[in-house]
C-alpha cells in the first residue's frame, strides 16, 4: 500500500464525476479502538458494527455505487476462540436489524467469501439478507465474511476446471466471473482504516488498479470528515492504468 500524499482539505467536488463507482474497506482498528478504552475487544466490533450504517449512508450521499467491506478474512479464524465465536454471534444478532434498516434504504446486500465455515445461524441470516435485497436498485454492499483474495482465486481455479472450460476461453473476464465478486466492478478505491499499510489478503485480483488510502483513524472512528478526505484525495489522482498520456482519466 503506498503511504498518502498530503490531503487536500476539505470535501470533495459533488458536481466532479470522479466519484468513485466502487469503494471498497478494510475495517480495521476495531480491537485498538476497544483497549484504548479499557474495553473489551468485541465491544469494539460492537462499534464498528454500528459505524458501518453511518459509513454507507455518507457514501450513498455522496453517489458511490458500491462498496465492499473487510469484516473477517480467512486469517482470522487464527484468533482466539471466544473472539472469533463473538463476532459470529454479534453478526448474526445486529444482522436482523441492520437487514432491514438497509433494505427500508434500498440497499442490495451480498455475501463475499466462503459460506460452510460460519455458523449456520450466522449463514442463514446473511442469506436471508441477501434474499431479501436481491431486487433493490441502490448501493450494493459486498460483505466480505471468511474472505481471503488467495482462497478465492483458488476456488475460481477450480470452478473453471470443473466446468472444464476449454483453455482458450479462460482469459480475464471469464475469471472474474469465478470470483465472489461476479458483478461487480473492481474497486476504485481501496481505503484502509487504522494505519497499516497492507493489504492482508483482500481483492488481490480486483484491485490490479485500485487507488489506495490509509488512515490512522480507526474503524469505530471513521466519520464523514475522514470519508470526504479519501474522495477527495482520490479525486486529486490522475489514473494512467498504464498508458503514458498525462490527462486525466479518472472520468
Ligand atoms: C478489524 O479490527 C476487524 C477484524 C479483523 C475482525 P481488528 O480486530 O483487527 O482491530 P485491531 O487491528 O486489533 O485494532
Ligand atoms: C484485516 O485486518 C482483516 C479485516 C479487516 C477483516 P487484520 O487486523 O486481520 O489484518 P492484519 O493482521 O493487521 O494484517
Ligand atoms: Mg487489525
């Protein structure tokens, strides 16, 4: 991840169509934002959880189509027990009503990453989200529970050769339609929350040219203030996706 360049202040340009289409987020800085509280680390999962609706609303505000969300990636199962169990069951109990908040909202909810690790609790409420989204023409938001960009490219390898694709039609948009994220476009923008400057596994694929930002600001503690900084860094790039013309393409 290649460290921000100094902001510009202030709130993007609404009238810019530089909006980007995709945002996608790891949201990180749960745990820290829970022990420089004193706290429990699953209350700070508790608050990120809740930062997330005020996260979406502003992009919604703001015109971006879709956005994706880091919540539990495949390294993750690696934590303790009672960490990992809690924030199965943290999912599944504010998944009912934040189903129906983003669905009273227009939001059409997927699922990214692997189903038959989660409880079967937590897989049916994230279906039943899915299901009852399914025909909303809003924000789509891709949660990406037990997501790992490694284990996906692999389970797309073996959808292709299951299939048994012939080898001359495996090319780029063939692959991606193996993905978890079938149908949607590959990010624009990828912001990181809580300072790190990796990507820990998240859209390898996807984001051959995403634009990057991270902040030190923690997940629970992203607001409008900071979202508006990363769009308008983002609109302060110019995206060559390889090309030597100095125009500006982010249009
Ligand atoms: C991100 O917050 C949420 C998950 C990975 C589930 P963390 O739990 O990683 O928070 P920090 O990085 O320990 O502060
Ligand atoms: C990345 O955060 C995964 C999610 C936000 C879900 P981690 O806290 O797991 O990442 P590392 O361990 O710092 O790379
Ligand atoms: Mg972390």
């Amino acid at each position: 991840m290649v460290p921000e360049p100094a902001d510009q202040p202030g709130a993007p340009n609404p009238s810019a169509s530089r909006t980007p289409r995709h945002v996608a987020f790891i949201m990180d800085g749960n745990g820290r934002w829970a022990t420089n509280r004193g706290l429990p680390r699953l209350l700070g999962h508790q608050a990120g959880l809740d930062n997330l609706k005020h996260v979406l609303g502003h992009l919604h505000q703001r015109g971006v189509q879709f956005v994706t969300v880091y919540a539990f990636s495949t390294e993750n199962w690696d934590r303790p027990t009672e960490e990992v169990e809690g924030l199965m069951e943290l999912l599944r109990d504010g998944l009912g009503e934040l189903t129906q908040e983003l669905h009273g909202n227009n939001v059409r909810v997927h699922h990214v990453g692997r189903s038959n690790r989660l409880t079967p609790e937590l897989h049916e409420g994230i279906e039943r989200a899915v299901a009852l989204t399914r025909e909303n023409t809003g924000i789509t938001i891709n949660v990406a529970f037990d997501y790992g960009g490694r284990e996906e490219i692999l389970q797309a390898c073996r959808g292709i050769i299951e299939d048994q694709v012939p080898i001359e039609a495996v090319d780029e948009r063939l692959f991606s339609k193996y993905l978890y994220t079938a149908g949607t476009p590959d990010p624009d923008l990828i912001i990181r929350t809580g300072g790190e400057l990796r990507l820990s596994n998240f859209l390898l694929w996807q984001s051959a040219y995403s634009e990057y930002y991270s902040t030190h600001v923690l997940w629970p503690d992203l607001d409008a203030i900071e979202l508006d900084k990363a769009l308008a860094s983002y609109q302060n790039r110019h995206r060559r996706f390889g090309k030597v013309n100095t125009a500006d393409s982010l249009d």
